[in-house]
DNA sequence: ATTAATTTTTAAGTATGCTTAAATATTTTA
DNA sequence: TAAAATATTTAAGCATACTTAAAAATTAAT
C-alpha cells in the first residue's frame, strides 16, 4: 500500500487515541500537512478499500482492516524506534524522524527480525506500546493523559506522544521524560491547563501538552 | 528526491559498470519494469534537472550530479545490505530485497551510524565496494568480469552483481560464493560460455552469468 | 546495400495525490 | 435561535510516473 495511505490510517489511529470525536479530515489533514480537500478525497478512497467507514461530515472510523493496516505500520515504526534508540546514540526526535521512513519500506519478515534480536519488546523508547505481529497489543494500558489527572496526585510519565522537535527539546529541558515522576499540584479546569512538579520544577502546561502527555498513577 | 528518480540513476550507474555503450532508455526500462516511453520519458526529465546528458538515440550519461546521487543511493544500500547481514540471520537474496527499499528512505545522518557501527566496511556482502560519504570509492577495483577471465588462471569470486533471487539460488547451490576460488577451466568464446571449477564440480556458464560474476586473479 | 528486425521516440491517455477557490453544512457564540 | 465563524465538501486543475499504440530512427542480417 502507498506510503500516503499508511500515513492517512496511522493518523486516523493515533487521532483516535486522545481524541475520537474528532477524526475528521481537516484534523488529519492537519497532522498530515495537506489540505482539508486533500484528505476529504482521500476519506473516500480509502472508504472504497474498505479501509475506513465514510460519512459526510462525521467522524472517520478506521475498519478492521484499517485498524490492522494502522497497526502493522505502528508496530514498525515503534520496533524500528526501539531499535535505533538500541543500536545508535541519536536523539529521538531524530529516530522519530527515521522511523517515520523506515515504517513504510518494512517488511514484516523484517519487523519479525527486528523484534526477535531486541526480545520481543512491549514498549518503544517513548513509552508507546508495541503490537504484534497480528496487530495486537497485548500490554493493557492503564495510562491517561496528563489533562486527566488528578490534582495532589503523583505519577510516572509513561509516553509522550509527538513527534515534534520542539515539543521532544521542551520536554528534555524540563526533565519531561519517559520513566520520570511528576507531581500534579492543580488542574486548572476552565482554562484547561495543568500545573505540575517535576524535580526542583514548577511547570504550566496547556492543552497542547496534557493531551499528549501520559502518565500512570504511582 | 523522488524514489523513482533515485532508481533510474542507480539504474544507469549499475548499468554502465558493465555495458556502458547500451545505457539506453530500452535497458534501463527492461532493469525497472517500466515500459520503454516511460524510461525516454523519465530521461527527458532528468536532463532537465541536470542528472544526466540526453541526446536523442544516444547512450545516456549521468552528470557529476547524477553520479553523486546514484552513488549516494549505492552507498546507502550497500551500507543496508553489510548492516542486515551482520545483525540478522536473512539470506543475501532477502537483504537485498530489503535494502533495494530502506535505500531511499535513509538519511544521511543514518547511513552515517550504521557506517560507524560497521567500522566503516569498504565492501558489502556481495564483495561491491561501499562509497565514502563524499560518494568516493576508494578502494581499486581489480575484479574483472568472469567473461573476461584466462582459461587455467584461478581466481577469488569478488563479487556477485545480481538482485535475481534464481541467481543466488543457483550460486548457492553450486558454492558460487563471495571468497571462494574457482579455476576457469575453459572459455567456449564464440559460445560465449565459461568452464570453471569450484570445490569437486565443473560447471558450465553462460554469458547471463559471466558478466556479473566477478573475480581477482589470486 | 537493402531489407528486416529492433529500438527509440512521440502522442494520447490514465491513476494517484495533491492544489486552490467556491459552495455547502456544521458548530459556536452572543 | 439567528448570525457569525469554522469546517467540510465539491469542482476544476496540476505534476508525477506510468501506460499503449503508432511513427521514426537505428541496428542487424542477408
């Protein structure tokens, strides 16, 4: 399949993730940067493979043959990440960035070779599980998002969903990372932000971060 | 640049090394499957662009910049191929297959690290030579192709030119191998067909052979 | 050196994946 | 709830990378 329409489901899947109601081609077009006509036409391409169900000006929903299409490049991407994060000393916006090429050129032969040599791993380096090979995944996630959380509550980052240089840099600066604990010291509610502590650190977030921020409860 | 483009350079690179005089549109469009318009087509373009030199009729002839790209390209899928081969338990057929994909989607930044974790190798596992960074090869190449070999001289395959998975098959079966020694027991030259020896059997070899396997004198 | 065979080129057309602009529907907000 | 703002869809068009069929040139064969 066409690197355009795995990068179109794969979009769908994630927006999914933090926020269903929303998947609609202006959003993905949006993650895709492409325009809303662009993705509207796409919608319906792939609604004719079968690849997703298509209702004007309704949300997009993935198929099971979408979801598994979805799936099998997630699951690439996120062996090829926990790989490179392995085997080379790069940043991980820059194995994002890798990644984000190498999902689409995989074949599963390959992603099966990958997952073998690092022992069938159940998480990326982002904290992002891993499906198997029959586009499962098994580990239940008991995380939510940070704009979830409960006020006095303390928390382990478990992913941070992004693929954004500046948001990865942001987060290194202030020791936003996999594995770290935070504090939540007050959910401010009507405004949607989120104050937390993390280290010696007090920190504001908004809804561009606590939306794709994750944590589990300690 | 597109991965169309970075074939049909390869395409030419690849096929001047043996048959420089016949690097026309119909040769290229019979190695990539696509019909010949389609290659006179794509060659037209690439003059534009500067990758190569088209004049009707004639033999097509990559510019400094297209042999730069064609070896940019060759680096990184031979560096893919010795990665593969080392990391991973997969036959030379398969790492081929896979490397003819990552090839274009590897930035430099990672055909940089999968150099350095190689030690830098100057050859792949089919015995071509890898390209420096700067697209150089440095290594002087004193194979020669089968076809031109001295009857009762022995030699050393040095490299098996080939992407056909029969080829390998057969190679494999008959020790047709990177390193091992074989004696050219006698040319049939205007049969165009070659008589060697390699382990305990004689083998006969015609030209579809010949020209892409390569040998040193030992 | 012609003729025949092959190759290359041109021409017309197709599918994919985009674009912008305008029309239409939905959602927000006042 | 009606107007304003926003999002989606439709329509027309474009570039890329192909196709087939026919014309033109080259190459090979007798």
């Amino acid at each position: 399949m066409s690197i355009a329409i795995e990068n179109f489901v794969k979009a769908i899947y994630n927006n999914d993730k933090h926020d269903i109601k929303n998947t609609k081609p202006g959003n993905i077009a949006k993650k895709l940067g492409i325009s809303n006509a662009a993705a509207t036409d796409m919608a319906k391409k792939l609604a004719a493979k079968d690849l997703l169900n298509y209702e004007k000006y309704q949300a997009l929903q993935l198929t099971e043959k979408g979801t598994k299409m979805a799936l099998n490049v997630v699951r690439k991407h996120r062996l090829w990440e926990a790989f490179l994060f392995k085997m080379f000393d790069m940043s991980l916006h820059d194995i994002h960035r890798e990644a984000e090429l190498l999902e689409h050129q995989t074949s599963d032969l390959l992603a099966e070779k990958i997952s073998d040599y690092l022992g069938h791993p159940k998480f990326d380096p982002h904290g992002d599980p891993i499906p198997n090979a029959d586009g499962e995944i098994t580990t239940e996630d008991t995380s939510i998002a940070l704009s979830d959380a409960i006020e006095g509550n303390t928390y382990t980052i478990s992913r941070l969903m992004s693929d954004d240089k500046e948001f990865f840099d942001f987060c290194a600066q202030n020791q936003i990372k996999y594995r770290n604990t935070i504090t939540v010291s007050k959910q401010f509610v009507s405004n949607k932000m989120t104050q937390i502590s993390i280290a010696s650190n007090t920190i504001v977030l908004n809804e561009d971060f606590t939306k794709i921020i994750y944590v589990d409860e300690n």
